[in-house]
C-alpha cells in the first residue's frame, strides 16, 4: 500500500493527481481502495453536502451503488464519477408504515442512568427509547425522529431521514493497491455507509421548526464565570492538524479575497490558510494572552458574547465572519447572530465550524446530548430564527486518518469529525 496519509490530510474532491496507472478490477480478490465519497442534497432550507472518506474497501466484497460501479472500474487514482438519484433510488425509500403513533408512556424517558429524556418535536433518539414497540429490540441504536408530540401521544418515524431526498452521490478513487490475502471480513454496502446514522437529521422534518429550546437548552454545567474560566491562556489545539487543515480548506474556498474578516470567540489560531488572501483579520475572544499569539490579527479585541452578545464594531464593517469550535459555548446565540448580521456588508458570509469536542463545562446543556448530525441543524435554527441570512448550506467530512503525531492517535485512527454552516447576509 503507497503511503497516502499527507494526501489524505490535505483531501479534496477536486484535487487532481494524475499521472497514476493503478486501476480498479473488480474481479481482483485482492484489489483494495481509498475512495471518498461526496453526498448532496437539499432541504427546505439549505442546501447540504457530507463528505465521507473510507479508507480501506474491498471491492470484490463490499458493494457500490450499482449505477456508479462502471464508472469507476477500471479507472486510475484521481477519477472521479458522479451520479443523480432521485427519492428512493440510492436507499430504500420513504415508507409511510413506518412514520406512527405511540403512546406517551412507550417512551423510555428513564433508559439512561441518572438522566430523564423528554421527547421533542423533531429531535433524533435512539430506538432503545421506544424498544418493545413495533417489533423494535431494546438494544437497537440507529436514530429514529420524533415527528409529532401531544399530551398523550408521539409520533415516531423510523424512516431514513434521506428516503424522501433527491441525492447527488460523488466518488473518488484515492489510491489503489493489492491487499494480502483476507479470509473472512464483513461486507460494507456503500449506500449504506454514506448515508445510514448521520446525513439528514441537519434539516427540519417536512418545514417545521425543530424544537431545541425546551428543557434549559442554554444552561451549562459549570456555574463559574467566563471570565474565570478563560483567565489563564490554553494554547492548545482543539481538533487534530487533519482535521484543521480541512477549516482552513473551507475557508479558503468560502471566503472572499481581499475581504475584511472577524474571528468571533477567537484564539491564538484561527484555522485560516496560512498563506491567505485576505484582508485585515480582526480577532474577538476572551483571553488577552492568546489573541495577542495570533500572527493573522491585525487587531484582537477581549469581549465576553455571553456577557454582552452586543458586538464592538460599527455597522456593515466587515466582509465575512467566521466562529471556529466555539459556537458551542453561546448561551444567547439569536442576539450574537443579529449581531453578525449587523456588522456585516449585505452579502457578507458566516461561517461556523465544529467538530466533536469541546470543553464540557462551558458547552450549553443542548449540545451534549445531541446526536452529531443534529448540531448542524441547531445552527441552522440559529441562521433561521430572524431571516437575516440566505443561501444557507451546510457541510461534514468524516474519515479521514488521524496524524500519527497525534496525541490521541493510540486510541482513535479516524480524525477529527468537521461540521460547517454558513450563509449571506440579506
């Protein structure tokens, strides 16, 4: 196997390659992959994209979308095929048996020690909660949504949360090389893997608001001031450099050049390219220290948003802003993101990234109990809430190999998950 690791980290699907003369022969018991998949699709409100990168498929095993697969036999590293599904066609489609209703007291709400779950309209839980119904084993975990809540009863539907969605599939061959020889090993169905547990809980279930708000979304654990907690300086990175490097990648594409941009909840780094084409970068945080260690900051402000959400800049100064792994700490969101939209130039783009780690003390009680698709589409109600924003999109990548420099790489292979939303002021 070549080494693929530094491609891997700087992954894009439209990187090209060339030049490589492996190809893929399905008819090679031995023939092993990296392929990175691309999934479209579009809700009411946004437009969406998760990207996925398996590292290690077998294709005389595993199964590619039958469309797809003369697409990419025989085909070098770097080819890339696309194909169109409408609703139905990639996944099993939407099947009305399986949106119905339960009786309140079917819920589990004491399944888990020491923590009473309430139901919510929209929200995603696992089927243990409501294990014993309609054949569901206590034990099963894939998501199902609660689509409708009264006095008495919920509905529940067990569907895909893509069955109803036309979906764009994207593929493409990362490296190819001969394996030795396997016995045993589990077959993995592509269409399955891109899209089971995870893409489309970030849009609303058929138009209607998700309810995020009940049950003191906005408390934390940590009763301490954000002052305190933020007094002594942390120049430590929050996500692996893989993962960093594909925010930067993203900003990259998504900022404008030339434009003047704010890094709200800033540090000492902002995930930005290095050798960027931007304008001014101002920085917005808590700690003096690690501001001051941004080399991109043309000039750092020490603000606390929870404190006072109201930001310290004129109206319409600003090209683009961007809040990276911090959006999770805003205890008042909806008056931070007026803000945004405040300081922004009609047009300017919000940017917000995340990933799957965080300080828990200092997280609003709502994000830890989520499932990780779902973040995205509590950020998404953030955009939503006033309708200052269009053209809202949101992104994920998953997959990638953690660096071996890694602290953490003994104990997990795959890099750190990155979640994006973004959108333009009106």
């Amino acid at each position: 196997m070549t080494d693929i690791t530094e491609a891997l980290l700087s992954f894009e699907l439209d990187d090209d390659d060339g030049g490589d003369v492996a190809v893929l022969e399905h008819t090679d018991p031995h023939a092993m992959c990296a392929m990175a998949f691309s999934l479209g699709w579009r809700s009411e409100h946004a437009r969406h994209t998760d990207q996925l990168v398996a590292r290690k498929l077998n294709l005389w095993r595993d199964i590619l979308p039958f469309e797809l697969e003369p697409e990419l036999m025989d085909k070098p590293v770097g080819h890339v095929a696309t194909h169109a599904y409408r609703p139905g066609e990639l996944i099993v489609p939407y099947q009305s048996d399986l949106c119905f209703n339960l009786s309140q007291r079917a819920f589990h709400r004491q399944l888990r020690k020491n923590n009473y779950i309430e139901p919510r309209m929209g929200r995603f839980y696992p089927r243990a909660f409501i294990g014993g119904s309609r054949g569901i084993f206590p034990e099963e975990v894939l998501p199902f949504r609660v689509c409708a809540v009264s006095n008495d009863m919920l509905g529940c539907d067990l569907n895909n949360p893509l069955a109803d969605k036309a979906l764009e599939l994207t593929v493409r061959i990362l490296d190819i090389w001969a394996a030795r020889e396997e016995h045993g090993g589990s077959c993995n169905d592509v269409a399955e893997m891109v899209t089971l547990n995870g893409p489309g809980m970030q849009a609303r279930w058929r138009g209607r608001a998700t309810d995020f708000w009940q049950d003191i979304p906005s408390s934390r654990m940590a009763g301490e001031p954000d002052a305190g907690f933020y007094a002594m300086p942390r120049m430590v990175s929050h996500v692996d450099r893989a993962a960093s490097a594909q925010i930067a990648k993203l900003y990259a594409r998504l900022l404008p050049k030339g434009g003047r941009v704010l890094d709200l909840m800033a540090s000492w780094e902002s995930h930005l390219p290095q050798a960027h084409d931007l304008g001014e970068i101002v920085g917005l945080g808590m700690n003096a220290e690690e501001l001051a260690a941004n080399p991109l900051f043309a000039a750092h402000h020490v603000h606390d948003l929870n404190l006072t959400p109201t930001l310290p800049y004129e109206d319409a100064e600003f090209d683009a802003v961007i809040c990276s792994l911090s959006v999770e700490y805003l205890v008042k969101p909806f008056e931070v993101f007026a803000e945004v939209a405040r300081v922004l130039r009609p047009g300017g783009r919000f940017i917000v990234t995340f990933s799957n780690r965080w300080f828990p003390p200092k997280a609003i009680r709502a994000w830890e109990g989520m499932h990780e698709f779902e973040r995205p589409g509590l950020v998404l109600e953030y955009f939503l809430r006033d309708g200052l924003f269009s053209e809202l999109e949101t992104w994920s990548i998953r997959g990638l190999p953690r660096p071996a420099d890694d602290k953490y790489a003994d104990r997990h292979t795959d890099s750190d998950p990155v979640y994006a939303v973004w959108g333009d002021r009106r």
